[in-house]
C-alpha cells in the first residue's frame, strides 16, 4: 500500500521525533547567529561611539584651553558620542520607528536618562584615570574603560525601558 500525500513523519512517529530534534537544533542555531550578529553589531556601534566622543573630546582639548577644559571636552564629548549612538541603536540593533516627531523626541530622552546611569561610570572611569594617572592618555584609557562597561549596561537598560 502506498502512503500518497504522507510525509515520512506522518508514517513514522520515530520520523516525526527526529524532524522536530533537527528543527529545534536548525532554530537554536539561527538564534545564536542572530545573537552573535546582533552582539558584534552592538560593539562595532559602541566603538564607533567612543571614537566620536574621545575623538570630540581631543578636539576640543586642543582647540579650547579654558577654565574648566577637561571638564568641557567631555561633556561635549559625551553628547556627540550619545547622537551618534542613538542613530545607530534606533536603527539598527532595535529596529525602532518612531511614530512621529514627538514619539522619537519622548524615545530620545528617555534613552538619555538611560544614559545618565551608565554616563556616572563612563566618567567615573575617566575622571578616576585623570586623578590618578594624571595623564591624557590614560585619562582617555579610563574614557574607554568606562565606556565599554557602560554600552554593555546601558544595552540591557535600553531593551528593558526604551525600545519595548
């Protein structure tokens, strides 16, 4: 007797057992694969970050020798490497639309209050680096520290709060 329109699962409840193992092992693969990408996506944005925001931060140490310059490089800093990651999380690590003007004005500054956070690491580091190193580039080393483990919190904060 021929088995017409019957795949082999429907014949064989052993069949169906090692479909369902090979679909479930076919499925955690491509999660770990999005994850990874989505991982290594993350980290090439932060980096990208950080260069915008020491980057910021040498320019205006060279171009500005004022009172309170170190202090003034990294709050300028910091706010060009917070665009700059935002466009780029919105986009492409949440995928995130705003529905209108507003909507992404309200999404901006609760990311911003997100970052207020993991900006208190960020320069604690930094600021911490400079005390004890009194050095710039060590003072920029301590900025890097920072803000690797402040992008890494600041990622579980923004999937929880702002990008739902």
């Amino acid at each position: 007797m021929t088995n017409f329109g019957k795949n082999s699962s429907q014949q064989n409840p052993s069949a169906l057992v090692a479909e369902n193992s090979k679909l479930s092992m076919c499925n955690s693969a491509g999660k770990r694969s999005t994850s990874f990408k989505l991982a290594m996506n993350y980290a090439i944005f932060a980096l990208i970050a950080t260069a915008a925001n020491i980057g910021t931060q040498d320019i205006v140490i060279r171009t500005y020798g004022g009172a309170f310059h170190i202090l003034v490089s990294v709050i300028v800093g910091t706010g060009v490497g917070l665009l700059v990651k935002y466009v780029l999380d919105k986009r492409y690590i949440f995928r995130f639309r705003a529905r209108s003007i507003t909507h992404d004005t309200l999404t901006f500054v609760l990311y911003s209050i997100m970052g207020a956070a993991t900006t208190a690491i960020f320069w604690g580091f930094e600021f911490g680096f400079h005390y004890i190193f009194e050095t710039k580039e060590m003072r920029y080393l301590g900025g890097i520290i920072g803000l690797a483990i402040g992008y890494l919190a600041k990622y579980y904060l923004d999937r929880r709060f702002v990008f739902k």
